[in-house]
C-alpha cells in the first residue's frame, strides 16, 4: 500500500494579496519564472505522488489553462532554437495525472476537501496548501510512510517560538517525539491563546489523510469565521483512532502573502542557477551591502 493522489485546495478567494488576486490565481503567482502550483507539484511527484487533484473555483480558469496544450508556444520555441523549453512545456500536466474537482463557493478548508471526495475514492490522500512552499519532499514522503505504517491520519508540523502559536493550529502530543519526528497526537487546537496553548508544535500545510475523514467533513457544522474548517474533521479522527505528527525543521515560505511571497522569490533567487549570480549583484547594489 503508498499514498498516490495529493488533493490541493485552490478554490480560496486569496484576499490577503488583493487586488493582484482579483485577476491572477494566487496559485499562479511565479515563484521566479514557475507558478506556486508547479513548486507543489514537483514536491508531490518528489514524495512518489502520482494523481494530483486540483480543488478549484469555476471562477479560476487560469489554473486549468496552465494544464492545457499550447501548440503555437511550442512552435515558436522550436522555431526559435529553444527546444527543452519546448519540451518543459509540452510535459506540462502530463508528466502527472492531474485531475480537477470543484467548490461552487469559498466555504473553508474542510468543504473544499471534502469536494474531492469522489475523485479520490476509498484510499489515504495527502492534502497539500498550494500557498505554502517547503524546501524538499522529505516530509511529505515520511508522513506518507507514516500512515500506512500506523493506519491513521498525519499531519506535518514544525516548531515555534512560544509567542507565535496564536496564528496556527497547534497539536496536542502524547508523549515524546520519537527520533524520526513522528509523534502521537491525542488533539488539535486552532489558533490557541497563548497560554492555553498545548504545545509550541504547529501544523504547517501537509497532510496525509485516511479517508474516513470524507464522513468527518459531511458531518461538520460551519467553525471559526463561519467556514468548514479541516482542523474541525481532524479532531474527529484524533479522538477516535491513531493519529500522528511529523516534525521537521523546514524552511516554510507562506507564499499567500506578499510579505512571504517576497522572502520565497528572494531567498530563492539568491540560490537560483541560472538567476542567482545576476539577482545577487543587483540587490548588493539595491541594499548597499556588499557581503551579501
Ligand atoms: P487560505 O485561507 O490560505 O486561502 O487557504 P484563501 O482563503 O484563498 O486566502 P485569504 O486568506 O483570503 O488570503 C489555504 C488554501 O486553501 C484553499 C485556498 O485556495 C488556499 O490555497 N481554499 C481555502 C479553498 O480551496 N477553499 C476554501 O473555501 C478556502
């Protein structure tokens, strides 16, 4: 048994990089020269995820464009001499199942999961949040392991400072964190005030979901700012089975920001092959620091 399909929410309204959103998915925001969404893809394909289920809006044709055939581009770039970008974009959407299900309406986290339902059938699935990007796939294929091993659903997690958990969903742990990372989890608390938090573990954007979780959500009733919320499903499972944690110490941009965007573009350019050398000159010379 391996987890195959990843369900990636893509149907939210993106309200926090307005007006930029109002037009442009902010899935579809470049990271450099590729789309968020390619980035969580390729981390998927990297955990041996071979269906991805895009969750999106009737609204957000862009997204499926970004899937569809493009002759003429291909054409050009043959034409012109740029033949592996023409086969960059021809593997588009074809180098992995990519299927679509979708939310009529911005309900929450919970209901567009729960729109995948019969797209990914009766087996675990990973749920990836397209606005958060990791540096490699690592976690994704050990909480991958990880519920076939233990039979229940995981969750990825990192740790906090103390004072930042009131922005997170936060795990309740029983016992320790074993040597891999992984840890039992007994409940999970959305945005906790400080003191009443249970731990300074929080739940960055993966999961890999066993899918009795479908009946948790068909049965959930509308959570903080009035949505169907995921953490609301997960408390469900929590109380009811094996439920575990993975931790690991990733470097996490939230790209549905445009603070975080920013950082991902910047720390990523700095680092990029063909970009890098040049972007670094010039944000010296922007910045005025010449050690950087
Ligand atoms: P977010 O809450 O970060 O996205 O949800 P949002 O609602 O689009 O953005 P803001 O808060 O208004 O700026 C995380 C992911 O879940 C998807 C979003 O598209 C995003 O990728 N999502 C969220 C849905 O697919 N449906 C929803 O009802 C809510």
């Amino acid at each position: 048994m391996r987890v195959t399909t990843a369900v990636i929410p893509a149907a939210g309204l993106g309200t926090r990089f307005l007006p930029a959103t109002k037009a442009v998915p902010k899935e579809l925001l470049p990271i450099i020269d590729v789309p968020a969404l390619q980035l969580i893809i390729d981390e998927a394909v990297g955990a041996g995820i071979e269906h991805i289920v895009i969750v999106n809006s009737r609204n957000k044709p862009a997204i499926e464009a970004y899937f569809a055939d493009a002759p003429e581009i291909i054409e050009k770039l043959i034409a012109s001499g740029r033949p592996e970008m023409a086969e960059r974009m021809r593997a588009l959407g074809r180098d992995v199942r990519v299927s679509f299900a979708y939310q009529h309406a911005a309900l929450g986290l919970g209901h567009a999961v729960g729109c995948a339902r019969d797209v990914v059938g009766h087996e675990p699935f990973a749920v990836m949040l397209p606005d958060e990007l990791m540096g490699s796939s690592e976690l994704l294929g050990v909480m991958c392991d990880v519920c076939v091993s233990s039979g229940g659903s995981v969750v990825g997690l990192k740790r906090v400072p103390r004072d930042e958990v009131g922005a997170y969903g936060v795990i309740d742990p029983i016992g320790d964190i074993n040597a891999d990372g992984v840890v039992a989890v007994r409940d999970l608390v959305e945005k906790p005030a400080v003191a009443d938090a249970p731990s300074d573990l929080i739940i960055i954007g993966r999961y890999v979901l066993t899918p009795d979780v479908f009946t948790a959500i068909e049965h959930l009733k509308p959570g903080a700012g009035g949505e169907l919320q995921l953490t609301d499903a997960l408390r469900v499972q929590a109380g009811s089975g094996p439920f575990h944690g993975v931790l690991r110490d990733v470097r996490r941009y939230d790209t549905g920001n445009p603070v975080g965007w920013l950082s991902a573009v910047v720390e990523l350019a700095l680092d990029h092959p063909q970009y890098g050398p040049a972007f670094r000159t010039e944000l010296r010379r922007v910045i005025g620091e010449p050690n950087l």
